[in-house]
C-alpha cells in the first residue's frame, strides 16, 4: 500500500498532520504510587489533536472521580486498530475498552472476548439512544458494543458547476437528482472537461474504498454481498449490475485517470479542489477540506448533497453507517471500572465536547442531545445544514447500514463477515474486471467462488453457512 493510502478518515483533518493518542503514561507515577495504581486502558480511532484531547477530558475527569486510577487512552488509525487488536488479544493483554469496527463484532463474539454493555445503555437510557445504534450490537439478548457516533457518506457535488451545465439541484434533500444510474452517469459525461482537468466523480482505485464504495451502490440496487443462509452472492444480477456501472464510470472516462491508484485522501482534495464535481464518500469531515483549500466556497451555495440514485434493479436508497463500537474485552481487570469509563463518555456535557470536534460528521447517539440547543446552535451545523439534514434522513429511516456490513443491517451477525472483508477479494477481483481480465458476470461468479473457498477453509459449511453458526460468548 502507498504512503498516501494510508491516510483514513480518522487520520485526515488533522491540519494534514498525523497525531498520535496522548495518554498519561502510568511509569511517570512516582515509584511508591505504581503498586498502588490501576491502569485503565483505553483505545479508539479518533487520532486528531482535537479529538485526542476530547477523550483525554473524559479520562481526566474519570481520574479525579477515581482517585488511583490511571485512565491511559490511545488514538490509534483507524486501518490499524483490527490487526492491533487480533495481536493483543493473541498476547492475552488486550485493552480494557476499545473502538472495533463493526464488522468485526461477530468475530469478537464468537471467540468470546467482549461481554455485555446492558448496564451502560441503561445508564445512558435505553429509549435515548437512536435505533439504529440502539440493537446494532444484540446478540442473546445482549448488546456487546455501543457505537461513539454516527455519521454517513453521502453524495456532495459541486452545485455551481451542475447549475451552469443547465441542470436543477433539488432543495429537498430527500428528493432524487438523477432518476437512476444511467442519468447519473449522463450527467458526469455532461461536466467531464479533461482540458481544463476537470472530471466528473472522484472514486478510489485503492483496496478497502473501493469495496465500500460497492457495497452501498449493490445496497441501492436491491441486492448484498450475503443471502440470509451467509451464502455469498456476487454472482446474482444486483451485483453483476453493480459491477456494470463501476466499469461504465471507468469505460466512459468521468473519473480521473489515475483513479485506480487514488486513495481517500486523495479523493478529498480532488473534490475540494475542483478536480471533480461528484464525489460518493461525502463525509462530514470533507468539510474541514474544503474549508481548507477553498475557503471561498465553503457554503452549500457551491458543495451541495444529492440524494441517492437507485440502481436498475433497486427500490430503496442506502448508505453506510460510519460508527465504530465502543466494547470492553472480557480479559480485562477492570471491567467495573471500564464500565463506568464509558457511562461518564456519555454524559451530556463531556458528550457534547466530543462531538463538536467534527459536528457535521459526529451525530450525537442520544436523542437527547440532538435536541440540545447548545449542540443545535453550532455553527457548522448552521454553515452546512442540509448535509446534516441529509446524514438525518438516512439514519432516521434506518437507510444506512454499518462500513463493512452493508445492507441489510442484519450481516453483522454473519461470524465470518471480517475475514472476508479483510481478505481483499472482493477489490482484487473488481479491479481486475475493470482492467479488462474478466467481464463483469464471470467476475461476480469468481468472488462468489473464492469467497466460498475462504468459508470453508474457516470451517463453515458450504452451502449455507449459517448452519456452522457458532456459540456466541
């Protein structure tokens, strides 16, 4: 993987700066305290300064509310943190508390290695917390993890541009730009300008972006990567579709030439800057980019959202869910403690100065503090309001499904679902099509095939997985 690509979501906007977590290491504790001190461990993915010294708050507060106790937390990248993890908890010396991501859940349940949050979600309130995060985690009438924040990818095109090629942004948010793929993709033909280095759509050629990018559109398209058996199912017609419209974009040429080789961060500054017009991973976090380099168009009288056009086969629009799970590993010492760590996380007022780190990517998880004024009146909320909006929508109607998972939501229940995800498959085999070394149909069956292999060879049967469902805890 290229330096470039390894910047993620949670690593960029740090002023383009990387940040490592700050923790208060527990050997700078005068030698006689240590015996009588507890570590508690915390990692998570937010490693930007600003987001670093908003956990930190937490953990000072917890400190002086816990008198001999170290509450040592680490930001740690987001692309790093699952091998990180998986050696911990190899080393039997995992954290107390850490963020996953969320398909990887089912594989930290089966091995057993994450207990029960039912006591911190009824601190927190049950009823408050948003539905799509409040069952996300439910397993045996438990829920294992609860998420930090949620936000979506949503469409962000360059208003001023489509209005100057004659065409009508809708106000409403909700309502469609383009009726389907084909208008969509007529549209960045239409806005595409290779002579003066303007294209129509950003898209990542590199690895994981790239897959996730695919997960939503087949989600759009009335189709998954699983049948309700586990059964992979790239073979089928929503997939091949998929596939059809991802080498259409590349075929017709309204994506920068080097797109194969593009990473997240670099789609960021391409839209930011102009380069393209369209970009489909519109994160909250854009809008710290585009303030960046252009400072002069950071309102939606130029960045706007379009809703999500459905595939030819869809009924329903779907996006990913950005919200990575807050769990606490059944090795650790201070399971107590780790859990009062994480009701005091959510408190109103510590909550709030999270969140506002990045308001237009972090969505409060409590209704309560979605209706907060102070948390309303922020500005950026202000400054870009229907891509709030927009990001509100989809979670409101459970329309979007967590990275990784996809729709339906239920995937993340699939005990397998990581290590497919992981394997690169999936990228491997699309990139290829769009090289020209397999048509779209024989590259859906070959996914379809080599996951399979993968399946069996973690000792799940064939077909219908899900009959070698494993005990969870």
């Amino acid at each position: 993987m290229s330096a470039s690509s390894q910047f993620t979501r949670r690593r960029f906007l740090q002023g383009m700066t990387g940040a490592a977590g700050v923790g208060l290491a527990a050997g700078l504790a005068p030698r006689r305290a240590a015996a009588q001190t507890k570590n508690l461990t915390i990692w998570h993915t937010e490693t930007s300064d600003i987001a670093v010294k908003a956990v930190q708050k937490v953990s000072d507060r917890f400190e002086q509310m816990h008198p001999g106790v170290k509450a040592n937390q680490q930001g740690i990248a987001w692309d790093s943190l699952g091998p990180k993890l998986y050696t911990s908890l190899a080393a039997g010396s995992p954290p107390d508390i850490a963020q996953l991501n969320c398909y990887h859940l089912s594989s930290f349940l089966t091995k057993g290695s994450v207990i029960p949050l039912d006591d911190v979600y009824n601190a927190i309130g049950l009823n408050d917390v948003v539905e799509v995060v409040r069952d996300m985690s439910l397993a045996d009438g438990h829920r294992y993890g609860i998420s930090h924040e949620v936000g979506c990818p949503i469409i962000m095109i360059r208003k001023d541009i489509a209005q100057q090629a004659g065409y009508t942004v809708p106000e409403d948010v909700s309502q469609p730009m383009f009726k389907g793929w084909k208008e969509q993709l007529e549209y960045l033909k239409a806005v595409t300008k290779p002579d003066k280095r303007q294209w129509g759509m950003s898209l990542p050629g590199t690895g994981y972006f790239l897959q996730e990018h695919v997960g939503r559109w087949v989600g759009s398209n009335g189709g998954g990567y699983y049948d309700t058996n586990w059964n992979p199912i790239f073979h089928t017609e929503p997939f091949i579709q998929t596939l059809e419209f991802v080498k259409s974009l590349a075929d017709s040429k309204v994506v920068p030439p080097d797109w194969l080789s593009q990473s997240w961060l670099g789609m960021i500054v391409e839209f930011s800057t102009g380069i393209t017009t369209m970009i489909d991973h519109g994160y909250g976090r854009i809008a710290g980019s585009i303030e960046k380099y252009a400072p002069d168009k950071a309102s939606e009288q130029y960045y706007y959202p379009v809703w999500r056009p459905l595939g030819p086969s869809g009924t329903k629009p779907y996006t990913d869910l950005d919200a990575e799970l807050w769990v606490i590993f059944k090795g650790s010492k201070n399971q107590d403690l780790a859990k009062e760590w994480l009701k005091l996380f959510y408190t109103r007022d510590l909550y709030l100065n999270y969140i506002r780190q990045y308001p237009v990517h972090m969505f409060p998880i409590t209704k309560s503090l979605r209706n907060d004024p102070e948390y309303k009146a922020l500005p950026e909320l202000k400054r870009w309001g229907h891509w709030i909006k927009q990001q509100e929508i989809y979670i409101d109607r459970q329309q979007a499904t967590p990275v990784g998972v996809f729709y339906p939501g239920s995937n993340i229940q699939i005990q397998f679902l990581a290590e497919v995800f992981d394997s690169g498959i999936i990228a491997d085999e699309i990139v290829g099509m769009v090289q020209g070394r397999r048509t779209p149909k024989d590259t859906g069956q070959r996914i379809t095939e080599r996951v399979n292999d993968l399946i069996r060879k973690l000792g799940y049967p064939v077909p219908d997985p899900i009959r070698g469902k494993k005990k969870v805890g």
